[in-house]
C-alpha cells in the first residue's frame, strides 16, 4: 500500500515538474523525437511529462521496495530465529 502511494506522488511530482519546465528530460523527449507515436504537437509536450512520470515514479518506487526490504528482512530472521528457539525450549 505504501508503494503504491510512493509512486502514485512521484509520478505526479515528475509529470507536474516536467510539464511546467520547458527543458527536455529524458525520457520523455525521447517519446515524440523517436516517432513511436505520431502525436499533434500540442500533445508532444504533455505526452513527455507523462512518460518522465511514469518513469522516474517507477525508478523511485523501485528504490523504495529494495531499501524497505532490505531494512525488513532482519526483523524478519529475527522473529524466525525466536521462533526457533522457543520450540527447541518446549
């Protein structure tokens, strides 16, 4: 759940940023230069912020996962291992 709200305010973050500052990030200016999509160019813009949203919300989605994770695992053992050795008690 928290993941889905971590990409859910980057991508809006990125697409708002790139949308409202009239210098090219990649990806996004990829998109209409590439000609995947031919789009009007009055789209080319908006289509630009969109992918950069997507993919910067994903990249920052991602990093979340891996570092939660990685913070997670060890309690994780940790619990296991008790549980282990309340059995070997028993």
């Amino acid at each position: 759940m928290r993941g889905g709200a971590i990409f859910l305010a980057f991508f809006v973050l990125f697409t708002v940023a790139s949308f409202s500052v009239p210098v090219p990030l990649f990806p996004g200016n990829l998109v209409p230069s590439l000609g995947f999509v031919t789009l009007p160019t009055a789209y080319a813009p908006f289509v630009s912020a969109v992918v950069n949203g997507v993919v910067y919300g994903f990249v920052v989605w991602l990093v979340f996962v891996l570092v939660s994770r990685r913070f997670e695992e060890p309690k994780v053992t940790e619990i296991r291992r008790r549980g282990q050795r309340n059995k070997k008690r028993s």
